[in-house]
C-alpha cells in the first residue's frame, strides 16, 4: 500500500515557478489537483492538471481539500505556510503521514533582506485577521517590527493607530508583492501616511518613534494603562502577585474576581502562548476587563460572568489560580476538590474576615502567608508624610 502523503504543501512565491524548487516543481508536475489562491494559480498558467481557486471564507477551501483525499494534492501557501501561514490550519486536521511541506522564502525574511535588519532582532507578527492592538505590547521608541497585513487599507488603519497612540513619527516602510516582477518599497511616517494605492499583498517594516506611551516589558504596569472602577489590584502589589503566580510558557490562568482584568492581561502579556479565563460576577466590569484586554494586545482573555465556584465546571483546568475577589471557605474547597495536584493558588485578601480565613487555611494546608504594606509620600501641609494603603495578605499555596 503507498503510505506517500497525499497532500504537498508547496510554499509559493510571487516569482512564480523561477524560486520554486525541484522538489516543488515535481510535486505540481505530479499533482491531480492544486488549491491555490487566484493570484498564485495566475502565475501557473500552465498546469496540467484541475486547479481550484481557494474560496472565502478559508473554512470552505479547507472542507473541499480534504474532500479530495486519495489523490495527489498541492496546496500553494505564500512563502512558509507555518510561519503566520494556512499551514497548521490544514494540518491540524490529519495525520502527520498524510501532508509534508516544501516552504519557500517567508515574507518576513524577504522583507528583512530588503531593510537590511537582522531577522533575530525585529518583532515578526502577521494580523491578516487580527486586531492591530495585538501589536500594542511591541510599540516602543527604538523597536523593529515586520508586520503583514491584509490589504491597503489596513496599512491606512495601522497608520492611523499608531499615530492615535502617539507613535506618528514612525518610520513605515511599505512593501508590496515582495520577491516578484511587482515589487515596490516606500517609505512615509505614519502621522502624514496618504497612499492609496497599495497592493496586496502587503508588508510593512515599522521603526517606531513617538512620545506614545510604551508598555513596559515587567508586571506592575501604571494603573492608568486600564480602565477600572476602583476594583484594580495595585501596580507594585500586581507585580509581587504576578511573580507569585509565576507564568511560565503555555500556562493557564484562572483569575477569579476579575476587576479591570490587570492580573490576567499582565499573565497574558508574560508569553504569547499564556492564556487566562477570568470569573467576573458583575457584567459590567467583566465588560471592562474585556475592553481593556483588547486595547493592550491580550485578547486571549475568556471571560466567564459567573460567580465562582459558579462557573468554574467544564473550564480548561489552569496551572495557577489567583483569587482576587470573593474569597470564601466554599470556593477555596470547591477549588481544592477539582483542581489538579500541582496547582499554584495565590490569593489576597484586604478585610481582617478573610485574612483570618487564609490564616486558617495556610495553617491547614501548608504554602506561604506575607502581609504586604505599601506607603506613598504624599504632601502633608507644607511638608510631606507617609499615607499607608490597606495592608493586603496574600498566601500562596499548591494543590
């Protein structure tokens, strides 16, 4: 029985077959069907065999592809399908013996050759179909960022964002159909951005500039980063409670007494692979945490509005628990009756009931128990003095 992949990937150019390799041209030659995008089949006008355009939405070109199991499929993917590519949205769905791979040059490299940047030094992100927020995290005066985009007119509204933000003296260098006889490059800063008529497909190289404010790279971030009603853990006590919570690549976080969202938004920031569900009782803020979320680059956060331990069940089970709001013995034995062992739970309490109740369970349970005190030097008449925040407690413990 030929156990030979079915499915060939081929990582396609705007060269057209002049970059492809041999391998790639053997498997088209071969092929009793390529998928591909119309501006790809264009450049092969002489296939010998059925091409099909790729549909919108994407989830219908991918039913029609693996509908055609059992013949000898290409699919053409532009330059590294894996690299913010159709490829793991393909792949996912079959056996590893079914598919194998032939990239070309990635956008992101052929943009780097053109800039002179060193590929290992820049922010590489592609927001074909993602907000520009998620490249809040990335703005600051200094940064290198290649950013691959859906068409001219989202290059119109990158512009337009990072000169809201403050970031309009960034330098944006334009660059179209890259690699291919249509390649062009310009450069225009964003505040004064007027093309109109870029064409896809589209990269744009960012040398960010500006008195926007960046996002520093640590927990603890200005409160005034996010929106809240008062109910936001904060700065210097987020940031001794993010190193408690200690994120680590892939973890999941369950936040529960949501707020404004900074614990989750500031886990979520720690790693792009990092997700967080957060427990929200009051829509309101649950709301506001989500807003805040997508504004800062981390709209990975699910929100639950529920009141935990409502709505705890049939969650993805976390590697770490906070517990900022609603603190009680039910949750804290609900918690301890699903979670699995070696579980990080962190939580902190301000009001004398529950930190009696964290004094108990510590002593029950075992983990750490610190009281935290925080002053600010504030003016007091003509001089100044130390005004004391409330004291907050905060146990940690495991599973």
């Amino acid at each position: 029985m030929d156990s030979a992949p079915w499915l060939t990937i081929v990582g396609f150019g705007e060269d057209g077959l002049n970059g492809l390799s041999d391998a790639s041209r053997d498997a088209l030659a071969a092929a009793d069907l390529v998928f591909g995008a119309a501006r790809h089949l264009a450049l092969l006008p002489n296939l010998q065999c059925e091409a099909r355009e790729w549909p919108v939405p994407f989830a219908e070109g991918l039913e029609a592809l693996l509908r055609a199991r059992g013949r000898r499929v290409v699919m053409l993917a532009s330059g590294d399908p894996f690299w913010f590519g159709a490829g793991s949205s393909v792949t996912r769905h079959l056996d590893r013996s079914a598919w194998r791979a032939l990239p070309a040059p990635s956008t992101f490299g052929l943009a780097a050759a053109a800039l002179g940047w060193p590929l290992e030094q820049i922010t590489c992100l592609g927001l074909h179909a993602s907000p520009l927020a998620r490249l809040r995290p990335h703005l600051a005066p200094g940064a290198r960022l290649v950013v691959l985009l859906r068409d001219g007119a989202a290059v119109a509204d990158l512009a337009a964002y990072l000169d809201a933000l403050g970031f309009g003296p960034s330098q944006m260098h334009v660059l179209e159909a890259l690699g291919g006889p249509r390649a062009r490059q310009r450069c225009v800063t964003a505040g004064e951005y007027a093309l109109d008529d870029v064409r896809h497909p589209v990269a744009v190289g960012l040398e960010v500039a500006g008195a926007g404010a960046a996002l520093p790279l640590v927990p603890g971030r200005a409160e005034a980063f996010f929106d809240h009603d008062g109910q936001i853990t904060k700065a210097p006590i987020r940031a001794m409670t993010l190193a408690a919570l200690a994120p680590v690549a892939g973890a999941r976080l369950w936040d529960i007494g949501l707020g404004s969202g900074a614990i989750s938004i500031e886990w979520l920031l720690a790693h792009p692979s990092c997700s967080a569900t957060g427990f929200e009782a009051d829509p309101a803020r649950a709301a506001r945490a989500a807003r805040n979320a997508a504004q800062l680059g981390a709209e990975r956060l699910q929100i639950v509005t529920a009141r935990a331990p409502d709505g705890l069940e049939g969650q993805p089970m976390p590697n770490a628990v906070f517990i900022g709001g609603g603190l009680s013995e039910a949750l804290l034995a609900r918690l301890w009756q699903i979670l699995p062992q070696g579980v990080r739970v962190v939580a902190n309490a301000v009001t004398l009931e529950a930190e009696a109740l964290l004094a108990g369970w510590q002593a029950r349970h075992g983990g750490s128990l610190m009281r935290l005190e925080i002053a600010q030097a504030l003016p007091l008449g003509t001089k100044r003095g130390w005004k004391a925040a409330y004291p907050i407690v905060q146990w940690q413990g495991q599973r």
